[in-house]
C-alpha cells in the first residue's frame, strides 16, 4: 500500500508540475504576444522568463514560446488573454487571468466554475484593487533594512514575507513583497539581485486594497473555490481579497 501510494503521490506531484510548465509557456507566449519579444523591452515578458528559469523550464521551450508569441516563429495559433471578474462566496473579489487559444470552450467553463460565487462584466472589481508589478525575495542579510531597499531598487511599497506564507522563501532567511510600477519589475528585480537578494517572483498582478473579514469556515469554503478556479488548465493567476 505505501509503494502503491507513493507513485501516486509522484504522479500528482508530475501532474502539477506539468500544469505549472504549461501556465508558463503560455504567460510567455501571450506576453511577447502583447509587448514583444525582447524581454529587456518587455518587462512582462521580462517577469514570465524569470518565472520559467525558476521552474527549470529550458532555454529551446522558452524560446519557442516567445517566437509563437511575437510571430516569428512557425506556429501562428492564437493565444488570447482575458481577464474575468467576480466575486468568491462570501463577496470575496477576485481577478482571473486565463490564457486560451479556444475562447469558446473557456469561457462556458469558468462561467461553470464560478456557480458558487458570482461572475461580474468587465470592470465590475478592477477597481478594488491595484495593477502593479510585484517581486519577491529573500536575503541572508538577518540586519536587512527592507526599507531602504525598496527605496534603493525602486520600489513603491514592501511587506516582510515568511516562509509560511510564500514556501519558496527559506526559513530563516529575510524575505519581502517589494510592490512596483509595471513598467519596474525587471529595474527592481535586477537591482535586488545585484545587491544579494534572491528573487523568487517577478510579475505583474493585482493587488487587492481592502479584505473582507472572514472566519475559518468561511475562509475555508473561499479557499476551495479558488483551489478549483487555479486547477482550470487555461487559468494563468487567481487574486482575490484573501489575507
């Protein structure tokens, strides 16, 4: 039985990874799509390449994806992207990005999806929240001034990050959200990089302004509802107003 379960948990583990390879690969197509294919120009792009190197995705799909994108490559399939916007149960705002290449079968699926909350038209949240760049990292610095680092990399604001709440940032190591103009994610990334820091994430996002108050089991029942929306092979990034 623990032999039989094991392989299993392996499948699953190759399951998700091969589900987070494909999220990426196409959040680099869709990005050289809309900016280009020059990261250094693109800093969205810029965000998704780093993101790939991060999950070891290799230099000949990377490319491949960016070419798709910027059309210079020999695949010309479409990839659009498109943003969905409602609410979680318990009036918990979220943001869904998807990246499809079929948005007819897409959008009946995430309509689905949403039956336990509340599926709003475009524009109806975006307000609730801020289009930001966000980068996060982790210093061995224990006497890191978080502060002065925002201002030195560019930064507009920053929150400490633990372990606990982002698993790619080592115990015991200093960890931050440094949140930043769009067009600074690679400035800012590049920056705390050069100066010890190790970037985990570099993207650009949503930044909820205000969280609804919720108890455990209210967090609990949001939580799968989000669970289920980020397990939609075509759903890039969910944000929601959850601490």
């Amino acid at each position: 039985m623990g032999r039989q379960w094991l392989h299993a948990k392996r499948a699953i583990v190759n399951l998700k990874k091969g589900q987070m390879v494909g999220k990426i690969v196409k959040e680099l197509t869709v990005a050289a799509k809309l900016g280009g294919g020059d990261p250094a120009g693109n800093p969205r792009l810029f965000a998704a390449v780093e993101k790939a190197r991060k999950a070891s995705v290799t230099r000949d799909v990377i490319e491949r994806a960016i070419a798709k994108g910027s059309g210079t490559g020999s695949d010309k399939s479409a990839m659009d992207h498109i943003v969905f916007e409602g609410y979680a149960p318990h009036k918990v705002p979220v943001i869904v990005e998807v990246y499809t290449d079929n948005v007819q079968r897409t959008t009946p699926e995430i309509r689905v999806l949403f039956k336990k909350g509340v599926l709003g038209t475009t524009g109806s949240n975006k307000f609730l929240f801020d289009h930001v760049g966000l980068v996060e990292a982790h210093t061995g610095d224990a006497a890191a001034d978080l502060e002065a680092a925002a201002i030195e990399a560019g930064a507009n604001d920053f929150e400490p990050l633990t372990h606990q709440q982002n698993d790619d940032i080592p115990e015991g190591r200093v960890g931050a959200r440094f949140v930043t103009e769009r067009t600074a994610v690679h400035a800012v990334s590049t920056w705390l990089a050069q100066h010890g820091w190790s970037v985990v994430t570099s993207e650009i996002g949503y930044l909820a302004k205000t969280f609804p108050e919720l108890d455990d089991a209210a967090r609990a029942e949001v939580g799968e509802f989000l669970q289920a929306l980020e397990d939609h092979d075509d759903v890039q990034r969910v944000w929601a107003a959850v601490k």
